[in-house]
C-alpha cells in the first residue's frame, strides 16, 4: 500500500498547482478528479481534446493512482462518450482505474447493473478497472447492495469511503465483507453524524488502523488516498490536516 492525494483537497488552486502541491509535499500519486461540475478537469473537456490533457498531466511529472470521474446528468450517449475518452487518457497516462458514482438512492437496481456492465466493457476495452464509491446518497449506501451490485456486473469493484459508511443517515453500518471487493481507497477523519462528516484528523472516530489492517487481510497492493475536501464553508485549514493524514498513513503502512 501506499498513500496518495485527491486533487480536491487544493481544489482553489488551478489543476497545475495542486499538481505540484501534491507532488511538493511528497505523494507518491495523485487521485485525481474529473468531474462534470468540479474545479479542475471536466468530462467534456477531456473528450474535445484529450491529447492536451494528456501533455498537463505529463508535464505535472506525478503518476496517478486513479481518476474519479463524475459525468453529472449527461445523457446516456454523452456520457459513454466522455467515459471513454477518460478511460482512452487513463491508459495513456498508466492510470489504473476509474472511479464513477453508482445510481441515487432508490434508482432502477436492475437498469442501473445493466448500465455498469456496458461501462465495465468500455473501461476494461482500454485495459482500466471500472469501480463504483460507497456513498451515503446512493444504491452503495447499503453494503449489501454495494457487494449485490459487484456480484452481478463481473469486472466491477469498488472505491471504499469509510466515511459515507460511518456517517450514513441510518447510522454507522458494518461493511467488513466489502474488503475483498475493494481496488481503491478515499480517507478522512468522521465523526457519527453527516454534520461531522469532515474533522480534523484525530478528532472524529475513524480507525485508520482497523481499515488498514482489513485491507492487509485482503492482502490489498494499491492506494490510499487522502481525500480531504478544501469546501467553502471548512471550519479548519485544510493543507495541515492533509499533511496529519498523510503522516499517518504512512506510518500504518
């Protein structure tokens, strides 16, 4: 295992200076983000001229564990278009694999399997894992949706954010069995609650070293990544807190 850092935790920086911040404070990798409404790279911006992205990313000299890609209420067809021009800059990049959301809460299960498994040939065609995130607002919500949705798309697996798990609106849930299933790792410190969903780290309740040491278990080889948000309304700094997490990482790993 090693540690790395989402490109949303310097989201006021342009994409080239988080970049270089993640690279200055010594990540082996950057996690980063593509997203339809997002600070940095968009879907489209990707698809029209993925030849340039591909130069900025090169140019930032810092490998990518993996890209998180949300393409926002684009349309069916739109939207396998963008995946795969991710998927095409993932490659040329030696990203390993791509993150996207699952479907909302309460969505069409069996469409959205359906949905998954076209996207799985399409990432899979230019030799990136497809994996979806846990997370509060969607079908992963319930663990056992999240393993059902990984049974039934062959080629998926999953992105693991504790924190949607712990934070969740039905309160903590046991997601143990979800281990083995898990390519991709997202890390901050959460209380019990959604309004403590982002705390300084050493303040809230996750157990850094128990989801480490699953994760050895499972005998898991890829990253961990730093994904502390620099939102709007942050009640702390958020470089610091990256910098806490990352140390302690590192010394669990």
């Amino acid at each position: 295992m090693y540690v790395a850092c989402s490109t949303l935790s310097f989201c006021k920086l342009t994409l080239e200076d988080a970049l270089r911040t993640i690279r200055e404070m010594r990540f082996t990798k950057a996690d980063l983000a593509i997203h339809a409404v997002g600070p940095h790279l968009t879907p489209a911006e990707v698809a029209a001229d993925p030849g340039k992205v591909a130069q900025v990313l090169k140019a930032a000299n810092l490998p990518l564990a993996a890209i998180h890609l949300d393409i926002g209420d684009a349309t069916p067809e739109v939207a396998r278009t963008q995946l795969r021009a991710v998927s095409r800059l993932a490659r040329v990049s030696s990203t390993p694999l791509l993150t996207v959301p699952a479907a909302l809460a309460g969505a069409d299960f069996d469409a959205e399997v359906e949905r998954l498994r076209d996207w799985v040939k399409v990432t899979a065609s230019e030799g990136v894992i497809l994996t979806v995130e846990t997370h509060s607002a969607t079908i992963t919500a319930d663990p056992l949706g999240a393993a059902e949705l990984c049974r039934r798309v062959p080629g998926l697996f999953l992105t693991i954010d504790p924190s949607h798990y712990q934070t969740g609106p039905h309160g903590a849930v046991n997601y143990d069995a979800l281990f083995p299933l898990v390519r991709h790792v997202r890390l901050r410190d959460s209380g019990s609650t959604p309004e403590q969903f982002q705390m300084r780290i050493g303040q809230g309740q996750l157990e850094f070293g128990r989801v480490v040491s699953q994760l050895e278990q499972c005998r898991y080889d890829r990253a961990l990544s730093v994904d502390i948000r620099d939102v709007a309304d942050s009640a702390f700094p958020i470089e610091p807190e990256v910098r806490k997490l990352k140390y302690l990482l590192e010394s669990l790993v």
